[in-house]
C-alpha cells in the first residue's frame, strides 16, 4: 500500500565533527554496514522499495554506496570476501533509489517538501537513519504500516524519554484511543520540561500522507528558525487525525556519540 520512503540525509552531522567534516553521518558505520543501510533495510521490510533520499553537498558516498562498484567486485570476486557485498547488492536489486538536495539547511519540514518532487500524490514513510531501531518482531516501520492500513492518516513513532531531555524532542499529547495509539491533540516542537504536555517524544519514523506538502508550504519557521515537520502535522491534526504510536522495539539516538556507541555495543553483543 506505501511503496514510497523518504530519507532527509542533507544535515551537516556536527555533533560528530571532525569526521562529519567529509563524510555523511549517514554513513556512520555500525559494525560493518552504515547507518542509513540499516534504514533502507527497515523500509524494504515494511514494503516500501521506492527510496527517496534528501542529500546536500558533500553527499555523494551515499549514492556511491547504493550503487555498483565494477571495479570493487570484479577486485573480490571469487574471494572469500565476495559475500560481504551480499546485502547491498540485494538492497540495490529490490529498490528505486532517487535523489534531490536541499541547498539550504532550513529544518526538517523543509527536507520532507524538498521529496515532494520524488514522492508524488501518495502516501509515504520518513526514516531518519541518525534513529537505529530494533525489534525481535517486526520492524517499527512495519508495525506502523499496518496502522495506516486501518486509519488512513499520518502516524508518528513515539517513545517514552526522560524529563530531562524532553527539550531535544518534539512532544505530543492526546488521547489513547487503543493500546499504545494516541489520537494527537497536541505538539510542541523541542519544549522545555515544564512547558511539556508529555513525556511521549516522537522518534525518527513517521508516515506522512501527500496533503503535508501544501501544509508545510504555508508553514512558518519555528523553533530555531526552521519549518519544523511538528507544527505542520499539528496543523494537519486540527483539520483531521493524526496519531502517535507507542512502538514495540528499541531506538538508539545515533546522533549523539553516547547512543551511536550503544548500538554499536548492543550490535556486536548480539552478534549481527
């Protein structure tokens, strides 16, 4: 039903400088495959094989990286390090990746605009590939494709954080209208503790219908300057339904040093 997945990838990463200097955060290696690898991976398990991705300057190892490398493999070919390559081939086989930039760092309500032109008139997923998630079971974006089977409306991950880093999130209220759905009433964008309405922070994953294009057109920038993707489904949500679901499976911010290097640990731990 969603075949569509949009990937903003244009940030400058400086919270890992200096080695964002160059290299995309996005291909921030986890063992030994890079963060929005494991992002593609998720999307393709819920379905969605058209993969969009939002780039900037200096991006361009991302597009390198789902791509073949004639010269790589016919190097390893035959060798026993030729099943290395096997999950990116398979991940090259099964998508349609397209790419766009957005020239100026405007927040990521203008990255998700910036995909209308790859995205279309249909419903699709956003993956923050920074926000690594696991699950024993289904993948976060699958558990939430099935949710849009039967609502029909945007959805946004959420999970519950801390009181004291509520400010690094936008945070929703709203009504539980089945186990662990909300019914959103409410959004702030980054709030301080005690301006809170929650403690339910939305993560890296949304399903987002093509009506937030026209919305986010007319949406002003916000916190910090940027047109924040929150206000404009806060706008949405006052006009229809929008709803946060409490997901099954664990996020590591892989946006900070101290999350990027749990999931590493929690990888190699588990022996992936």
């Amino acid at each position: 039903m969603i075949r569509k997945c949009l990937f903003p990838a244009a940030g400058y990463g400086t919270r890992f400088l200096p080695v964002t200097k160059a290299m995309p955060k996005e291909m921030l290696p986890l063992l030994t495959k890079p963060l929005i690898q494991y992002g593609v991976e998720e999307a393709v398990e819920a379905g969605m094989n058209v993969i969009s991705i939002i780039t900037g300057r200096g991006k361009r190892a991302i597009e390198d990286h789902f791509d073949i490398s004639y010269e790589l493999e016919n190097q390893i070919k035959g060798s026993t390090k030729e099943h290395l390559l096997d999950d990116i081939r398979d991940l090259i086989g099964k998508c349609t990746f397209s790419y766009t930039r957005q020239v100026e760092m405007k927040g990521l309500g203008d990255a998700i605009l910036k995909g209308e032109i790859l995205i279309g008139n249909e419903p699709f997923g956003v993956v923050l590939a920074d926000d690594y998630c696991v699950n024993d079971g289904d993948g976060v974006l699958l558990q939430m494709s099935k949710i849009y089977k039967k609502y029909k409306c945007p959805i946004v991950a959420i999970m519950e954080v801390d009181e004291e880093n509520i400010s690094k999130y936008g945070v929703i209220d709203g009504n539980e209208i089945e186990k662990d759905l909300f019914m959103v009433s409410n959004m702030v964008e980054k709030p301080s503790a005690k301006d809170a309405p929650s403690n339910l922070a939305i993560i890296g994953r949304y399903i987002l219908t093509p009506e937030i294009f026209d919305i986010l057109r007319d949406t002003k920038p916000g916190k910090n300057g940027e047109i924040q993707i929150t206000d404009a489904l806060m706008t949405y949500a006052k006009r229809n339904m929008v709803i946060a679901y409490r997901f099954k499976g664990k996020r590591f911010d892989c946006g900070s040093v101290d999350g990027y290097i749990e999931a590493t640990n929690y990888l190699w731990n588990k022996g992936s």
